[in-house]
C-alpha cells in the first residue's frame, strides 16, 4: 500500500512520528512536509495529500495539523475525499468500515504520540463493510455532483 502524508507547523512532530512508524510497517510513503516548525498554512498540505490521493498515486492519506480539524475541512473540499478527523480507536475503526475514510487527520495539540499512532494502526488494519454503508456513500457523491456546478 502507498500512502501520502502531509501537515502543517502544528502538526509536524506527529507526522514525523506517523512516517516513522508507517516505515517501520514497511508501507510505502510519501512525505510532501512540511519539514520545520516556520509557520505555513494548512490548507496548500491538505490539497496536495488529497490530489494524490484522488489521482491513485497513493490509495490512502494521513494529515496533521494542532487539531486536525482545519486539515479536514480543507481536505474535503476535493471531490471524492472523505477525510475524518479522529481521536480514538472506536471512531478510527468505524470511519474506515461505515464511511471508508481515505484521509485520516490527526491533532497534534489533542492526541498523545502513543494513540496517534495506534489510531493510525486501528484506522489502517480496518476494511469498509460495503452494503448499506455503500449506498449512503453513494448519496454523499450525488450531492457533491449536485453541487458541482
Ligand atoms: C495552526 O496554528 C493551527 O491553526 C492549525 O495547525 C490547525 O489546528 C488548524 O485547524
């Protein structure tokens, strides 16, 4: 599996940790920064990981940000994302099987390292159930065909 990860100076020290653990699970990732702690804005990181994403260069993506609550809501502007902000294990596991969740976001400034990153394991290890699941995703995408134009 490829995956892409992003965030901004909020949530650098966490990504740093998630790209170590994700290579140390020998998943492929690509690391887009941002790389110190200069202030930059979240919303140009949550674009670029959900274009990949969209584009199939990686299957899945990971964001952070200080509440992950900013790169959500810029990473589901991009038809065809469903980012899910989460901070523990029951939400991270039900986002991927109810709503099949392809970005997850991460708060560096709300989670602890050690939960991040089994949250990222529970979110990774989970599989979408399909059937009346499918058809409200289905929905999700009419309405954002109906609001295309
Ligand atoms: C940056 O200070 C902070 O606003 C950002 O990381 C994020 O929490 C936004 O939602």
């Amino acid at each position: 599996m490829k995956l892409t990860i992003g965030c901004d100076h909020g949530g650098r020290r966490l990504k740093d940790a998630v790209v170590a653990h994700l290579k140390a699970r020998d998943i492929q990732v690509t690391d887009i920064g941002t790389y110190s702690d200069e202030s930059v804005d979240f919303p140009f990181y949550a674009e670029e990981v959900a274009n990949q994403v969209i584009s199939g260069e990686s299957s899945l993506g990971i964001l952070c940000c200080g509440t992950g609550i900013g790169m959500s809501i810029a990473a589901n502007k991009i038809v065809g994302i469903r980012a899910a902000v989460v901070s523990d294990c029951f939400s991270a596991k039900a986002t991927r099987e109810h709503n099949d969740s392809n970005i997850l976001c991460h708060g560096e400034r709300v989670v602890g390292e050690g939960l991040a990153l089994k949250i990222v394991d529970t979110w990774l290890d989970a599989i979408f159930s399909g059937e009346r699941h499918a058809k409200r995703l289905q929905m999700i995408a009419e309405m954002e065909l109906k609001n295309e134009s």
